[in-house]
C-alpha cells in the first residue's frame, strides 16, 4: 500500500501524464474521486476529496488502464506502476 502523501500523490499525477492523461481537480457533485470523462485523456479529481481518496481514486482508475512498460518514461515509473496495481492480499 502506498503511504498517503503529498509526495506519492505528484508521484502518481507524474506517472498520469507521462501516460497522457491530464489530472484536474474540480469541484461538482461528483461522489467518486476521480472520473475519466467520456474516453478523453483527462480525469478529474474531487477538488473537495481528502488526500487519501484522492490517492486510492486515482490508483482505482490505474488499474482500468491498460499499461505497458513501454508506455512510461523509465524503469522506475514502471516499478512505481507496478506497486501501485498491485492488489492488496487480505
């Protein structure tokens, strides 16, 4: 599990854009934290959301996305990715 930062979040906002996607927050009467709008690359964040639905939102929509090694930057992204995914074992 990633720790909840400030930290992790622009880690995980980096690793967005590196994959196209642009991350806005906004406020509306949304109640998930994050949403892609209609197959575009930008996803929209609950403006209002605490740090941690923010984080878990955006790993949730991480894991819809299908993602290749090739389709991030460097090794690191990549190994940053792969723990992110990772579904945790109860």
């Amino acid at each position: 599990m990633v720790s909840i930062t400030q930290y992790n979040l622009d880690k995980i906002e980096n690793l967005l854009l590196d994959l196209g996607y642009k991350v806005r927050y906004e406020k509306g009467n949304f109640r998930t934290g994050a949403c892609v709008i209609q197959h575009t690359k930008v996803i929209v964040v609950n403006k209002f959301s605490n740090l941690e639905i923010k984080i878990n939102s955006l790993i949730q929509l991480l894991r819809e996305f299908d993602v290749s090694k090739e389709d991030l930057n460097d090794d690191k992204q990549w190994t940053f990715y792969k723990s992110l995914i990772k579904k945790e074992e109860g």
